[in-house]
C-alpha cells in the first residue's frame, strides 16, 4: 500500500468541508492543528494553503467543467469525493504540476469509503486533460459562472455587466496585504519592501506568517485593508473626541482612532472577538485611551454621549471576497435580507448615542446594495437621518469614483490592484 501523502489528504479533507459550508477560518485552524501535530514542512504547509485557495477561488469554474463531464449524482455522503475531483482539476487547469502527476496524485487518495470512486475519477480526470485546450477557451472569457447565480445577477443589476466582469476577474487573484503603520511611512515602505498607499499604509505581497514580518512584534503596525481605513478618515480631525465604536472586533479601526489621539470606547458582543481585539491594541502600545466593554449592542446603556458612533455592521462580507473567497459560496440571499433588518435596528439605536451634533459613521464589508444603499434611502425617507454628503477633497487619496450621492462605494477591483467593497454613510439625527 502506498504511503498517504498528508499535504494533499489534507487538502482533500479540508475541501470536502467547504463543500458543507465550513468558513475558511476554521477550515485553516483545522489545518494547523494537523501542521502541528505531524509536523510539517513549510514547503507542505504552503502547498495546502495554495491548493486550497485556488480550489475554493476558482470553484464556480470547476463546477461548470464538471456538468458537462458528471451525468451521475453524488450520494449525500459524497463531500469528498466530489472534493478529490475539484482538487484534481485545481492541479490540472490552474497550477504547474504535470497533468499524470495531478491525476496519479488525486486517484491515490480515493481511499476508504470512497474507494469506490477511485475510478469514475480517474476517467473525469482523464477526460478532462484530453479536453483541456477546448475547456480552456470555453472559460476564458465566460466568467458568469465564477461566483453563484443569485450574486452574479444581483451585482449586475447594480453595477452593470462591465463592472461584474471586472468583480469576477478580480476575484481570480490573490491580494496584496495592506499595513496600517503608526508613524514613518517611507521608512516602512522601505524596510517591508511595498509600496506607498494612501497617506499611512504599505502594500506588500505576503504569503507567510504576518508575525515574521519587521515591525510586528514592537507594535509599529497592524494589517488594515485601504478601503477599511475610510471611516476614521471622514471624521475628520478627532484628536481628543470622544468615540463609540460599535461592533468593535477585530479592531483595525479602533486602532486608527486611538493613533489619531481619540478617547474610544470599543463595544463587541463576542467575548472571544473582544480578547482578540485587545490583544491588537496591547500589541500597537494604543491601549492608554481605549475602555472596551463587551456587550449586545441592542442592549448597550451609556449616559455618556459621543462626538462620533462608528457602527461598522455585521454583513454578508461579500466585499470581502479577494480574501475571503469562499464567502461567495457560504453566504445566501436570504442572509442579505436577515442582515439588512438587523442593520436598520442597529443604525436606529447606534443614532441614540451621539451627541446633539454628533455624527454617526455607517459602514460595511458587503457589496449587497440591501445592506447599504438600501437602508439609507429608506431611513432618509422615513426622516430618522440625513445625509452628511462625503466631499471629493476628504477622500484625495482614493478614485473619485468611490463617491456616489455623497456616500462612498467600493469596489474590489479599484485602487492599484485592489480594495475591499465597502459601503459608507456619514450621516446626522434627522430629530
């Protein structure tokens, strides 16, 4: 009997519980548990890492190969055997590794209960290299079936089929990472070997471990996305305010606020979320101006009132999906809606805390206008807000066209080679 390759049964087993709507997060604390305990190599780890993202990134695309090639269906318990398949094909269609070796590899793992299998997959797999020129001109430039149905027509009727072409091309790549440093920009683009974005943050491409980077441990930096850093920006000057961030985890924003000299009260509900973000700002050395209290935010009493309220909602993370790509394949409509009726409650009591002209900033990861757009528009016109309308010369280090009627729209696709989708409102009590 041959020896089990660990990497590539790894792979296998974690692809089999994406396919059940684990989230990638758990999947990759799955994966360390399993790198710890039968010790592997860097090499071996960065080989499951890559192989996974590429199989989840492009799985709309497998799954279109895969129609025309499996007439039969899977039994319920067929997870892993349709996992083998799609990381075959990941092998074959969007990596290096020779086609036999792709294919004797993904065969060899169909053992156990799934040996049965081992066959019907050795024919698909096989099938599919003889028609790999043909398939390779068929996906091409029909990038419709990249993501599932119900988002791909909701993003065209909001963005036009243009830019959903540019959404879903975008979503094929891997991203850079953003850092957020404290001070000394240049001296950091330099040491981190990146390039300057913005007014305080380095791009760089890093695909190991963010603790091994210079800077890290003496707290010069955190990793904070372009687009996430907007909020804070459209404060303003808050040296010294008094602010209300809710929903305050992992807390990239609270510690932009905090290097600005703002006095924050950060208020998450997950005790676990609160430990992480604490364990950041302890990091940073920003601790000093920071009280965190965790807490539902429908059920957060303060007599205090704030100058700012940032309410960075709970959404679907569609904005996400560069990073996240399989959040594309978790995510449903029917979480679109469950989350826009939160949000509204939310938005209506996180208002209850500013000061008489105090301003709340609204703003999410999800590229679903029902859980951006959507509710400002009918809270304006129920008139529990106004618009406090975002100008291009607070934003002159972004694309102009993130502004959209005064609130701001990203899209993954813009700001050299990409930013998260991210809705804001900057907005008042209308009362």
């Amino acid at each position: 009997m041959k020896k089990i390759d660990k990497a590539r049964n790894l792979i296998l087993k974690g692809i089999a519980l994406h396919l059940k709507g684990v989230p990638l997060k758990k999947i990759n604390t799955y994966y360390n548990l399993n790198f710890e305990k039968y010790s592997f190599k860097e090499k071996d780890i960065s080989f499951v890492n890559y192989f996974t993202s590429i199989s989840v990134r492009n799985r709309g695309i497998i799954e279109f190969i895969l129609k025309k090639y499996i007439r039969k269906k899977f039994p319920k318990s067929g997870n892993e055997v349709k996992a083998g398949i799609i990381f075959g094909v990941s092998q074959i269609l969007f990596s290096k590794v020779p086609t036999y070796a792709s294919v004797n590899s993904t065969v060899n793992l169909f053992v156990g209960k799934i040996q049965k299998w081992r066959n019907f997959a050795n024919a698909v797999l096989r099938k599919i290299i003889e028609d790999e020129i043909k398939i390779r001109s068929a996906i091409k430039n029909n990038l419709y079936y990249t993501v599932p149905e119900w988002l791909y027509l909701d993003w065209k009727r909001q963005f036009g089929e243009y830019n959903t072409h540019k959404l879903l091309k975008i979503y094929q790549e891997e991203p850079c990472l953003d850092i957020r440093v404290k001070n000394r920009l240049n001296f950091w683009v330099k040491e981190l070997n990146g390039i300057r974005v913005g007014k305080s943050t380095v791009r760089i491409n890093h695909k190991g471990k963010i603790e091994d980077l210079k800077g890290f441990k003496e707290g010069q930096w955190w990793v904070q996305d372009i687009a996430s850093q907007i909020p804070v920006i459209l404060m303003g000057n808050i040296k010294n305010k008094i602010i209300l961030d809710l929903c305050a985890s992992p807390g990239g924003k609270t510690a932009q606020m905090l290097n600005e000299g703002a006095l924050v009260k950060a208020v998450d509900i997950s005790k676990n979320r609160v430990k992480k973000l604490k364990k950041n700002i302890e990091r940073i050395k920003l601790f000093k101006n920071l009280e965190i209290e965790v807490c539902d935010l429908m059920k957060f009493k303060s007599n205090l009132k704030f100058d700012f309220v940032l309410l960075d909602a709970p959404c679907t993370g569609t904005g996400t999906f560069r990073k996240n790509p399989d959040v594309v394949w978790i995510k449903n409509k029917n979480d679109v809606i469950r989350n826009s009726e939160a949000q509204k409650k939310f938005l209506l009591k996180a208002l209850s805390y500013l000061k008489k002209e105090g301003t709340l900033i609204y703003s999410n990861c999800s590229l679903q206008y029902e859980e951006g757009e959507n509710i400002i528009s009918e809270l304006c016109n129920s008139k529990e807000i106004y618009i406090d309308k975002i100008l291009e010369k607070e934003i002159s280090d972004y694309p102009k066209e993130i502004i959209n009627k005064g609130l701001i729209r990203t899209l993954p696709y813009m700001y050299n080679k990409g930013m998260d989708g991210f809705f804001i409102a900057r907005i008042k009590k209308a009362t």
